[in-house]
C-alpha cells in the first residue's frame, strides 16, 4: 500500500489511485494515466471533473489547482502540435500555463469496484450484479455490469426518465416485455451488444445507432439509450470520494459542469 506524506507529488498521487483503480485493467486503447504534467511536482489541491471542457479548464484558470483528475482522457490521439485556439491541444496548453497537471482515469474506472459501472448498475437497483464485457483479444475489461431487474421495459424505461429526464432519451422494444436480467455499460456500449444478448433482456447504454439498434432488436435485447455522458454521470460521486481518500489535500469538484453535447 502506497503511504503518501503530507504533501504528496503527482507520482504518489496516482500510484496512491492505482491501487483502486488499476490502470493496467483498462482498455488497450486508453490513454490512461498521467497525461500532462510533471510527476514530481508536489501537490495540495486537486480538481475533479467528468471531462475537461472549455468550461472546466475556465474554472480552473480562475480557481488553479495542482493536478486534475478527469474520467474522459484530454488527449485521445497523438499530437504533433499544441497551439492556442479551441481543440483538445488548446485546453491542455492552458492547463500547462496554469501549472495543472491532468491524470485520467476511464475504462480502469469503469471496471473498477464501486467505479461507473458498479454506479450505473446501483441506479437502475440491479440485483445480484456481476462483470460482464470482458475480452481479452481485444484487450477490453469488464466494464459492464448485469443483473436481476424482474419487471417490464416499460418500467426500465420509467426508471430512466426518472433518473436522466426525457431529453434525449430513447428506448427500443417491446414495453410489456418482461426483463429478467439488464446489462449496463456506461459511456457508448454499442460494441458489447453481442455479449449483453447472451447474458441479459435489455442493455442500458449510449451512443447506439440505428444499425446497432436493429441487430440488438434481431438479437432480442431491448435498448435503453440515456445518452452517453448520462450514462456515466452516476458514477463521478465516486471518482470525487475516490479524489478525498488522497490524505492532506483539497479536493475541488467540478464535475457539476456538464460534459452532455446534446441540448
């Protein structure tokens, strides 16, 4: 077990996360980790937040901290240049001249106890949930969730709008049907809607398009699609509890400034 001083560095800071979080878990594809910044720097106040929108690094060039943790990594693809304008490139040379260092963590999160998916799974008061999305071929975790439900699409879908509103919110099958087990998968899951079949009647996640919609329905898995950044947001008051178990430094959360690109 990591034991950090009273003024832990950034490396610290994320050996400290590691040990929940496992980052060696996470998904081949993502960029994981410290992505910006100095590991040695020392630091006494941390930021946390969904994604670091124009919004979010607004408020932290208001407000400075020493270390960002985000859920969506700043930085997906290799840059060959970071100039000043409004891009992912952009934000993260705003970041640098306020001396923020950025740690992500996603798909580890995801998969991890009590992480999104555990979160998104606790909302729709599964039962008897378990992992499920695993491939180790692709290099994938579990970072879904599936469990007892007992009752109708209908009812699934109430719940949903309860839980994220009608905006945007769009379900795909039978509403008498009766759902035995739902599988969730937070973010865009469209791509485990083969495993959701074997194992649930309905799969809650985001980003699903109208291909994916008809195979599931083909396959007889009902869709409920919130969104995607809906489909994560129960999950950021963990990563904000993950953020307060970091001993002597001020936790800042930003992750009430919403990532949702859909008006």
């Amino acid at each position: 077990m990591v034991t950090l001083p009273d003024v832990p560095t950034v490396k610290e800071i994320e050996e400290h996360l590691a040990e929940r979080t496992r980052p060696e878990t996470a998904a081949d594809w993502d960029p994981v980790g410290l992505q910006v910044g100095d590991p040695n720097t020392e630091v006494s106040r941390v930021g946390v937040c969904h994604e670091l929108t124009e919004e979010v690094v607004a408020a932290i060039e208001e407000s400075p901290v020493d270390l960002v943790i985000t859920y969506h990594p700043l930085l997906f693809a290799r840059v060959n240049r970071i100039v000043a304008g409004r891009s992912p490139e952009a934000r993260t040379l705003r970041l640098i001249q306020t001396g923020a260092a950025v740690l992500v963590t996603h798909t580890d999160f995801d998969a991890a106890p009590g992480g999104t998916a555990d979160a998104l799974a606790a909302v729709f008061n599964l039962r008897d949930i378990e992992p499920f999305g695993a491939d180790e071929e692709t290099g994938t975790p579990a970072i879904g969730r599936v469990g007892e439900f007992g009752d109708s699409l209908g009812a699934l879908d109430a719940r949903a709008t309860d839980l994220f509103g009608v905006a945007g919110l769009r379900i795909s099958g039978d509403r008498k049907k009766e759902l035995d087990r739902v599988a969730v998968v937070p973010g865009s899951g469209s791509d485990f809607i083969e495993a959701a079949a074997e194992a649930a009647d309905a799969l809650v996640t985001g980003d699903v398009s109208h291909h994916r919609v008809v195979y599931a329905l083909d396959l007889g898995l009902a869709i409920v699609d919130p969104g995607h950044a809906a489909t994560e947001r129960p999950g950021m008051p963990g990563l904000v509890a993950l953020a307060g178990t970091i001993p002597e430094v001020e936790v800042v959360d930003l992750t009430h400034i919403d990532p949702e690109t859909w008006g």
